[in-house]
C-alpha cells in the first residue's frame, strides 16, 4: 500500500505560514523569564515560561535584537530600579516567528516597565503580609540592646563609603570611649546579597555580640532591591542578637528596617545610637555620684551638730 506523506520541510513550512496568519501582529504577553543570556554579538537570548502550582505548564524560547537590546533594558532598569534577569515577571510585546529548525520563538519588541513595577509592589506587599501573620514583624522588638552596648558585629561591605564614616565617628569620639568592632564582609547589592547577608547573620548569631549591624549607604533602587528580600527579613526576625540597621536614604523604608529591632538612617546616625547610649550611662553615674556625696556632707554636717 502506498501511503499519502510530506516531507518534514513541506510539513515545517505549512505550520510556518499557519502561525503567519494566525499571528500577523505583535501581542503583549505576560511571561516569568527563567534564563537570561546576552551573548557578544549583542543579541540577548532568554525563555520565557509559565507556572502553575510550582510546576511549568508553558514555555518558550525569545530573543531581543541587538538594536533593541540596549534600549529596552536601560529603559527598563532606569524605571523599575531593577535588572532584566532571570525570575522575574515580565510583559513583553512579541511578534511570534516559527523557523524550521528551532520552532517557535518571540522576538521582543518591548517590555513594558509598568508592569513590572506592579508586580514589584504587589511582591513587596504580599511579603509584609506573610511576614506580619507569622509573625515575624515583632520578633526582634521583643529583644532589648544592652545598656552599654559594647560587642558590635557589623555586616558590610570593607569597601562602602558608609562604613569608613560609621568607623570614624564610632571610634574616634571625643570621650573615648571604646568598643569592639568586627567586621562580618558581605555582598550588599545584586541577587546574591540576601543569600550572603543571611549567612553572616548566621555566624554573626552564634557569638556573644550585644548589636548586630547591618550597613549599607545610599544608592538607587535597584542596589537597594535585596533588602526587600523575604528569606533575608526572616533571617533577621529569628537572629538571637539585636540587630539594626542602616540602609539607603532618609525616603528607603525597606522589609529589613520593619523587621529589625531598631533602624536608622545613616552611618553617622548608627554610630550615635551606641555613643549615644554610652553619654547617657556617664550621665547616670554622674548622677549617682553627685548624689552619694550630697549624703556624706548631709551626713557629715548632722555628726557635726552632735
């Protein structure tokens, strides 16, 4: 019996114009990217995917022309503070192209940066939610700082500017007092700094430290983005050690501030908390002592009479 057949191209080439007439413009697609690769050539390659109940029911392969490349991603970073990278959730405008020897692939035309700052925001919330119902919001206020606080751990970077300034107006205070500073390195920007700020904490929480301090200068939202993190909140609701902190600007309320026993703004504000608190005990001996002879010469004046 001689069957009726095509070959594989005639087969290719039919799905080729299907896909032609049944996607004949661009369609914004909302889409996870899970893998993101600019090469040298200045093409920039990625999957896009779906998931469902932690599991992937769609994905597919895309790619940015390198005329568009860069300005789609500096327009993206410029208004969502954040990197094109792999996890996050995107809307790309897409014209669906299907090649006889790859498939099915979007070429990206756009991503709208709206989007994603909504998806940021909702994120953020859904974090503070989560961790107010486990109640992890409270955990640290309910540890006190130590009067004279004096053991200090602090997770930075050796190299930030903020940390220079906190050293020098901790240390070379006018009263001289003294405290013993360790210094716990850590990434402080980028996709990695919650995994390294968590472990620090870690080790920071199995040591005899009156404060842990967690520093970081200004910068803009994309540096300032993991400490929204919520492993990285978590960490810190559950550390045994009071810890602080000091990140970014006056206007950055970030979920590592709301955790955290205490937060300040600025190096220089972080380094007056503890001097701060040291002035106040001086005042207080001060006190007492002024006090304790106040009742010797009472006490020396009602002998005299005798």
């Amino acid at each position: 019996e001689v069957r009726d057949y095509m070959d594989l191209v005639e087969l290719q080439l039919r799905i080729k114009d299907g896909v032609a007439q049944a996607f004949p413009g661009r369609y914004w697609v909302k889409a996870e990217i899970t893998s993101w690769s600019p090469r040298t050539n200045g093409h920039c390659y990625l999957t896009l995917s779906q998931s469902r109940g932690g599991k992937a029911i769609a994905e597919s392969r895309a790619m940015i022309w390198k005329w568009n490349y860069p300005t789609i991603r500096q327009v993206f970073e410029e208004k969502t503070g954040q990197a094109l990278q792999a996890g996050i959730t995107v809307l790309v405008k897409v014209q669906v192209n299907f090649s006889e020897l790859y498939g099915i692939s979007l070429f990206i035309d756009d991503i709208d940066p709206a989007f994603t700052l909504g998806e940021k925001a909702l994120e953020r919330k859904r974090s503070i939610e989560r961790l107010t119902a486990a109640g992890y919001m409270e955990l640290q206020k309910e540890l006190a700082l130590p009067e004279v606080p004096y053991r200090l751990a602090v997770i930075t970077s050796k190299t930030a500017a903020g940390y220079g300034d906190f050293r020098r107006h901790l240390l070379d205070n006018p009263e001289g007092y003294a405290f013993r500073l360790d210094l716990l390195e850590a990434l402080m920007q980028g996709q990695q700094a919650p995994a390294s700020i968590i472990s620090a904490l870690l080790e920071a929480g199995e040591k005899e430290y009156d404060a842990i301090l967690i520093l970081r200068g200004g910068g803009s939202e994309l540096d300032l983005a993991c400490f929204d993190d919520f492993e990285l909140a978590v960490a810190i609701a559950t550390c045994p050690v009071p810890v602080v902190t000091a990140i970014g600007h006056d206007r950055d309320v970030h979920i590592a501030d709301m955790v955290a026993n205490l937060s300040v703004k600025t190096p220089t504000a972080l380094a007056d908390l503890f001097l701060e608190a040291l002035r106040a005990q001086d005042a207080l001996l001060d006190q007492l002592q002024g006090q304790r002879v106040g009742i010797s010469h009472a006490t020396t004046r009602a002998s005299s009479k005798e």
